[in-house]
C-alpha cells in the first residue's frame, strides 16, 4: 500500500531533546509534536526546525493532569510558562494546543480532563487566544468518549485500532 504524498504526519509521545532534528529529518511530513513538556525540547524542536528550513511545526504542551511521577508533562501550574514560551520565544514553532495522558489502565477520571480544561482557559487568556483555536488532546481508547463529551479535538485510539500493547516481561 502507497500513502500519499502529502500525508501529514503527528508524533506521540517522550521525544527526547537530542532526537528532534533526527526526527524532523525523518519525516519531512511531520505537522505536529503532542508532548513538548519542557523548553528545552522547545527550543531544541525549534532550531531544528530553523535549521532545516521548513515551515513552523504545529505543537502541543504536554500537561501532566494526574501528577504521577512515571508521566512526561509540565505541571498545571507551570503549563501557561511553558506555552507562552512556546508562542513567544520559538518562532519556528506554533503552539497549537495542550495534551495529556490517560492513567496506567488508560482511562483518566474526569478530574484529569477538567484540569486540561482549566490550563486551556488560562493559557488562552494569558496568550488572548480563543480557546476555540486551542486543541485538546485527551482520551485514549478506553476513555476517549469522556473526553470527547469535555471538549477533546485529538483522541489517540491505537489499541482499538491495532490490539493491545504488549509490554516485554522483565526478569
């Protein structure tokens, strides 16, 4: 099977700083980061993205909503930081909105997406951008229809799609 040529691709998940120009060079697709939660990543993505003369890449900031340790994302009390350092400070990057992750078993509680609500309201008000241009990223296959219902526009369904993830056994 042939994709099309103009495909747009998002990457989910941890990128570490180091990788972003290797990412970038990669997929010459790429429209979206979901998960810039710190701003060093920020500015790392940002002058790879100067670097390689492309047009400026749509990102999210990764909000850690239920405060576990084992999960990338900036705090909520640190999340209107990090987005106005994303709009004002990365001129190769457009902030585009906010993202989380679900809990362990892939479900979030509807205290976690209120908290994304919550950041969102305050970033737009702090950035005077409509919180209709901001997106939501939230919900996964388990919990997507809770989070459509409080405002998600980007729900990550993979293991609906292609099965459960299956972890390697540790010894």
């Amino acid at each position: 099977m042939q994709l099309p040529e103009d495909i747009e691709w998002h990457y989910i998940g941890h990128l570490q700083s180091n990788k972003a120009k290797q990412l970038l060079t990669a997929v010459p697709n790429l429209a979206m980061v979901h998960g810039v939660d710190n701003q060093k990543l920020a500015n790392y993505l940002d002058r790879a993205v100067s670097s390689i003369g492309r047009q400026p890449l749509k990102v999210l900031v990764q909000v850690n909503t239920s405060g576990e340790e084992s999960k990338s994302g900036v705090d909520p009390s640190n999340c209107i930081e990090l987005a106005k350092h994303v709009k004002l400070d990365c001129p190769n990057l457009e902030f585009s909105g906010l993202m989380t992750i679900g809990q362990p078993d892939y479900t979030s509680t509807p205290e976690n997406f209120k908290t994304l609500l919550n950041c969102r309201t305050e970033v737009c008000k702090v950035l005077g951008m409509a919180e209709s241009r901001c997106e939501l990223s939230m919900g996964m296959s388990s919990d997507f229809e809770l989070a459509i219902e409080m405002g998600s526009t980007n729900v990550r369904i993979g293991s609906t799609i292609f099965g459960p993830r299956e972890y390697p056994k540790r010894q």
